[in-house]
C-alpha cells in the first residue's frame, strides 16, 4: 500500500465535528511525518470496516524523536513548573472539548461501547489536570540537618527522556496518565501507541500541539513494536521507560532496559479475585459483579477474573447473576444500548473459547452465554460459569474477555489463600457488610489495591499499581509523577 491511495473509509467519520483529529502520519520533533511511507490498516473490530491508514514509523524515526526530545529536554526542564501547568491545562481543555470526536475514534478503532469512551476520555483528562497541579508541589521535602553550620537541601529533578508504551484496551487514558506525569516533572516524551489503535494517541498529539507543546517535548511513533520500543531501550538518552501491557512482554521490555540502567515503571498482567462474603446484600453484590467483570468487554487488567461466593448465598447469587447477564446487549459500540462489544482480534476469541470449553470438561456448568461468533468473527457472547473449580485455565490465566467464572467457598481463611493463590497481585474486590471484615481483608489479601463494596477506585490522586508479577511501581498520585524524577542532595558549608 502507498500514502498515496484514498479508500473508502468507514462511514461513522462523518460524524467527526473536527476531521483534523483523525490523524495518519507520526508526530516526532513537532512536525507530522511520514516516514518510509509505509502505511497500516486500522479496522473497526466490529464491523471489519477500514477506518483509516496510519503510517508504520521505524528505529530510525524513533531516533529522531528520541533526539527531539534530548533536545527539547533543556528549555522544557527550565520553565517554571506553573508555565509547564498551563501548557497542560491548556491540553487538557483541549481534550475535554473535543470528547465527543475523541470518543468516536475510540470506539471505531477499539470497539468499546462509545459511552464508555466518553468516560475513559474524561478520565485521561483528569490525569492531565491532576499532574499540572502537581507538577507545582514536586520539591516540598526538606531536611534537618545533623551537622553544625551546614544547610541541607533535598530537590528532585526531571530525568530526562521518558519513553512511554501503552496498550490498546485504553489508548487515550493510558497514554494521558503517564505522558502528563513525565511532562509535569519537566520531562520530554517519546510515545508508542498500540498498532491497534493509535488513532486515539495521534489525536491527542495533536490536541498536544494546539496546546502549545514545544516542538520535541512530545511525540508519537505508531508503528511496529519491536522496531520502536527496541530503539527506545537502546538509547543512552531515554533514562525512563513506563510501559502497561502483558507480564510476559513486560519481562522482555524490562530486560532490555537493565542494560542501561533505565528506570522503569510497570503495570502488567491482573487476575483479580471478587470475594462475596454471606453478609452482602445479593442484588449490590451482583451490581458490582457486573461492573467488576464486564466493563471494556472484560478487556480490562482490573477484571474480577474470579469471584468467589461464600455457601449461604452461592445459588442466590448465581440466579439473580445469570439474569443480569443474560439480558446484555451485545453489538458495535456506536450502537447506543450496545453493553458488550467486539474483542481486539481473533486469538482473545479463541482464548475465551478455550477457558469456557476447558473448565465445562473439569465440571463447571454455564448459566449464560458460552458463543462466540455472534454477531461478527470478533464476538464473544457475555458467559457466566458456576462450579468453577480452582484447576480450571480461567482460574489460573487471565481471560481478557466477557467471562465471568464463580466458585463457592466455606471460610475467611480458605477464600484469602485460594485468592492469594496466583503470581498477580493488581487488585481485589471484597464485598461485605461486616465492618471489621472490611479492614481485615484488605490486609491479608496480597494486591496492591482493595476495592471494598465499590468497583470504581482509580483516578488521578490515587497510587495505581500491584505488586509481584503485576507491576513495578506506581501511576497516578504524588508517586506517579517522582517516578520520572531523580533526587538530588545538596550540603552547603554556612560556617
């Protein structure tokens, strides 16, 4: 294919208020290029309708940009923390304007249902307003010092070029709660979306540049990850790395950057527990069942992958359970009533499958769902087993699809170790109404977050991450932005 060819694109577009959003070329060193010239096809997972042709940059575009930024790096680091605050204000007012277009990439190049593209937009922006604020709080530590006539100063400064690499479940929010963090620090960004979506990260580049980003400070690299991703742990000049994605790929990116001594920041692979003790009121139970399992079509690192049901309520649940997700609406994301849309590409299909098919042959029974196929190649149909036992592939892999699988359980201490029982710690839920249960568990279950009686816990002033093989480090909060920076001691003789 050659930039050259205009195709029929997906019919959805015109609905576009601002077509300039829909970008195709990369975005390095503030100007948009196109490289080789090499182009690749982004498709509607729901309808395998085309929806635009992006360019394929390489390692050596990624250089480039790598080389911007090194040089752009000295005049961001220099402004005020308010002048880099307003710059990101600006962005983030930018973002919020143009929600509606932004959503409607989002759904076209992901498949999400579009209201839930509109909540993952809000919420990208609010990373980018959160880290202006607290770009201006960054050096507030001081110490006393233990010699005589010496002054002691603690500052923190930006470490230079932050390589960013997010995944395509959330292409705007991931890229916003990394980006915006390095860029308050007074650090300068080299990004690489999902070959899968990077519609969504271009766009936002270019939101970056009406912004008034300085050329070099953020940049954009769609194309393959091998070739971008391995020039960005090669150079000497990317001293951070912040990638979301699989544990396995995860390994591989950090191994790279031991080379170099690059820090780098994690969020990897979940395989969440749901614990549903006999106090819980059975219908918010199921509320948060729903929530905790479906949203993104289960395409989500906070999952509930498996929920555990305490014996008293376990057939109570299951009925009232199976109801809810029986009654799912499944289809494209512009659809407005649409709750469960495509999946990303046929092996996440073929996963789901595999997990139903594995655990029905070691026992479990399914109570809804169970096809795939319905109604396009990359659906999988909301599915529910019960009688799950612990040996069965979904209770040991994450699943990153529309099923939910149900065990029972007797006591406090068995349903702790069988959910501690796995190499991921992200995050948990527990829902109970005994109060002293709901500080108990928190302590003895092995994640990094605990949700109780509530699924929605993330957001801009909180410390996103796990621990094991869930990640290293945190996102979001005051930590999310001190990952990107370096502390500095300073003594001076006052004699």
């Amino acid at each position: 294919m050659n930039a050259q060819t205009k195709p029929e694109l997906h019919e959805a577009l015109s609905g576009l208020k601002d077509r300039r959003l829909l970008r195709e070329l990369g975005y390095v060193g503030g100007r948009w290029t196109a490289g080789s010239g090499a182009m690749a096809d982004v498709y509607d997972p729901a309808s395998g309708k085309l929806v635009s042709r992006v360019v394929r940059l390489g390692a050596e575009e990624a250089r480039e940009a790598i080389a911007a930024a090194d040089a752009a790096f000295a005049s961001w680091r220099k402004l005020l923390p308010q002048q880099r605050a307003k710059i990101l204000r600006d962005w983030h007012d930018l973002i919020v304007d143009a929600t509606d277009d932004l959503a409607l990439i989002m759904t076209l190049e992901q498949g999400k249902p579009l209201a839930e593209s509109r909540g993952e937009i809000a919420y990208g922006a609010s990373f980018v307003e959160w880290f202006a604020e607290e770009g201006k709080r960054l050096n507030v530590e001081s110490v006393t010092s233990h010699l005589p006539d010496t002054e002691m100063i603690i500052r923190r400064e930006p470490l230079g070029v932050v390589a960013v690499v997010t995944p395509w479940n959330f292409p705007n929010a991931m890229l916003t709660r990394k980006a915006a963090a390095a860029l308050a620090a007074g650090c300068t960004v080299v990004a690489h979306p999902s070959s899968s979506t990077p519609l969504s990260a271009l766009a936002l580049a270019e939101l970056a540049e009406r912004a008034g980003f300085p050329p070099g400070v953020f940049n954009v690299l769609p194309g393959p990850a091998a070739d971008i991703v391995g020039a960005f742990t090669a150079a000497p000049q990317v001293r951070a790395l912040s990638f979301t994605g699989s544990t396995e790929i995860g390994k591989a990116v950090a191994a790279q950057c031991a080379a170099g001594m690059k820090r780098v920041v994690m969020e990897l692979g979940g395989h969440a527990p749901l614990i549903i003790f006999e106090d819980a009121d059975i219908d918010r139970a199921v509320e948060i069942a729903m929530a905790a399992k479906f949203a993104t079509s289960g395409q989500d690192c906070l999952a509930a992958n498996r929920i555990y049901v305490q014996r008293p309520i376990y057939d109570a649940f299951n009925r009232a359970f199976a109801a809810r997700v029986s009654a799912m609406k499944v289809g494209a994301g512009l659809d407005p009533d649409v709750e469960i849309g495509p999946l990303m590409h046929a092996r996440a299909v073929a996963k789901v499958s595999e997990q139903v098919s594995d655990a029905v042959n070691r026992g479990a029974r399914c109570l809804a769902g169970g096809e795939a196929g319905k109604p396009g190649p990359l659906f999988h149909s909301p599915t529910l087993l019960v009688d799950v036992p612990d040996d069965a592939l979904v209770m040991r892999e994450e699943t990153f699809g529309p099923l939910a699988a149900v065990a029972v359980f007797d006591t406090e201490d068995e349903v702790v170790r069988r959910a501690n029982d796995t190499e991921y710690g992200l995050v948990a839920y527990v829902v109970t109404r005994d109060a002293a249960r709901s500080l108990r568990l928190p302590r003895a279950l092995d994640y990094g977050m605990v949700a109780v009686n509530r699924v929605k816990i993330t957001g801009g002033p909180i410390p996103f991450g796990g621990t094991k093989q869930s990640g290293i480090g945190r996102e979001g909060s005051r930590h999310g932005i001190e990952a990107f920076t370096e502390i500095k001691y300073i003594c001076l003789d006052a004699a």
